[in-house]
C-alpha cells in the first residue's frame, strides 16, 4: 500500500517492545490513526522527541493490517515546551488531549474541525493570554456541538422556547424552560448561562472578570454536560487546577455524577433524578 501523509496531534504513547512505541494521532484528514514508531525510545532515535504527547506534527505512515507505521516526522509546533513546566496549563491540556480522542470516533473517520479545534486549542495555552480554564471551558463547548452534543443555552432544550433561561438539566439537553422543567433540573447563579454561550461563540470580553462562583458554576454544568454524553467519566477533568477552586467554596466540581458537591453552588430541586449523576480559542 501506498505510503500517505497528514498533520496530525500527538495525543499519547505507550511502550511497544524495547525500543517501539505505539502513538495514538489525531490527523486532519484520517481522523484516529494509530501507529507504529520504531526504534524511537533509543538514543540515537531521528524523530522520537518529535512524538511526544501535544506535538503537532507533519507525519508520513505506511499503512499496516493493525497499525500504522511511522516512516517521517517533521515538527510543525512543539508545543509541549510551553505546557509541561505550568501544571495548570499541562492539566489543560492533557484534559483537551483526552476529550479530543474520546469525541474523535472510530479510527480513520475525518474530523477536520476537531483537529482544527484542537490545534487551536494548544496554542491559545501557548500564548498565554487566557486563563487556561477558560480555553478548556470552550474548547468542551465547540467539542461537543461538533459531535452533536452542544448543550441548549439560548433556547429551552425540549420546546425550543427563546431564553433566556434559569435551569438546566443534561438529559433534557441543557437550558430548560419554566415549562419544561424537569425533576432534579438545577438553578445556576445569574450570568452562568450567559459564560457558557460567550465562551462557546468565542465572546471573551468579560470573561476573565466573571464572578468566580459563576465561572465554576459554569464548569461544573459543561463537564457534567460532555461526560454524561460519554457515559463515562474523563480521567484527567478532576485533574485540572483551576484558579477559581481555591477561593470559591461550594465550587461546581468536574464530576459525572453531580452537577456539584455544595447546594448553594447550584440550587437543584430536591426530587433528584439521573442529571444529578480554525476553528480558533482565540
């Protein structure tokens, strides 16, 4: 078979043998490949620092049954640099790295607008301008409405009623009416909805000087949002360091199961039901 090329994210690697690795790509044309390098965990490897995890990367494979098999690599952005020696950052991303894979589908299905998301992403971390909550917090957002899952903020998830809104519920969809409200529905502070829908259409003035509670608040239903989507929980989300956990108490917590761990973070009613468990950043 003809060998091929693509960009590709490194998202993660694992041992193969004594000197192999197995990586794990997020390509722009080929979606999810994984893939072979050989020999890259010895010293005198060409290309193994050029595939480590958040690298961004000009790759060319040779097609196999199981596994594809890296031939060249070039360095487009070394991203990795800027993320590892800042733990909030590097938390970030590992979290960005994971929900990408996790969304990306089957293998060798093209997302082009992910891997656009996602390189963007990285780089929105590297520049340092925003916080790195705030980059994931939309990074989740825009995620999720390419895979289908955008949850309704504007208008009521069930009847399509025009907002704004006051609860939200993850199985109805996300912002519900007064109407539709369902058992267990929680009661977000004012200005929750309104971040969320700023941060998912790229609106970042005011973001970074939201109330704390309400930046948390606003975490707590995107997290609770994608990860009862996944139907499992992300392993790094609980990870990630967030400026706004140390202030804030009664902060909405990065959990499958709850929409977060204080009442008077997020209200709920007390009939709780099953939500109770280049594209650009810049």
């Amino acid at each position: 078979m003809r060998l091929y090329r693509d960009n590709a994210v490194v998202l993660r690697q694992h041992k193969l043998g004594e000197a192999d690795r197995i990586v794990t790509l997020l390509t722009r044309r080929h979606g999810l490949v994984r893939a072979v390098a050989k020999g890259v965990r010895r010293t005198r490897s060409k290309f193994g620092a050029r595939l480590e995890p958040f690298a961004h990367i000009d790759v060319q494979l040779h097609p196999g049954r199981s596994l594809d098999v890296v031939t060249q690599v070039q360095t487009l952005d070394a991203f990795a640099a800027d993320i590892v020696d800042d733990y909030s950052r590097y938390t970030t991303a590992c979290a960005i790295l994971e929900t990408a894979e996790r969304l990306a589908g089957e293998e060798r299905a093209p997302v082009p607008r992910l891997h656009a998301l996602t390189v963007g992403a990285l780089r929105a971390l590297c520049d340092r301008i925003r916080p790195p909550e705030l980059i994931l917090d939309a990074f989740l957002l825009r995620a999720m409405t390419y895979a289908g899952w955008a949850p309704a903020i504007g208008r009521c998830a069930r009847c399509d009623r025009p907002g704004p809104h006051t609860a939200f519920h993850v199985a109805a969809g996300g912002a519900v009416c007064v109407h539709c409200r369902p058992p267990g529905a929680a009661t977000p502070a004012p200005g929750v909805l309104a971040l969320m829908d700023a941060l998912n259409h790229g609106r970042w003035d005011g973001t970074e000087t939201a109330d704390p509670a309400v930046r948390s608040q606003a975490s707590g239903l995107i997290a609770a949002h994608l990860q009862w989507h996944l139907e499992r929980r992300l392993r790094t989300l609980p990870l990630v360091e967030r400026s706004t956990d140390r202030p804030a108490a009664g902060a909405v917590g990065r959990d499958a199961g709850a929409v977060g761990p204080d009442a008077d973070a997020v209200r709920q009613d007390e009939d709780r039901d099953s939500t109770t468990r280049p594209a650009s950043i810049a």
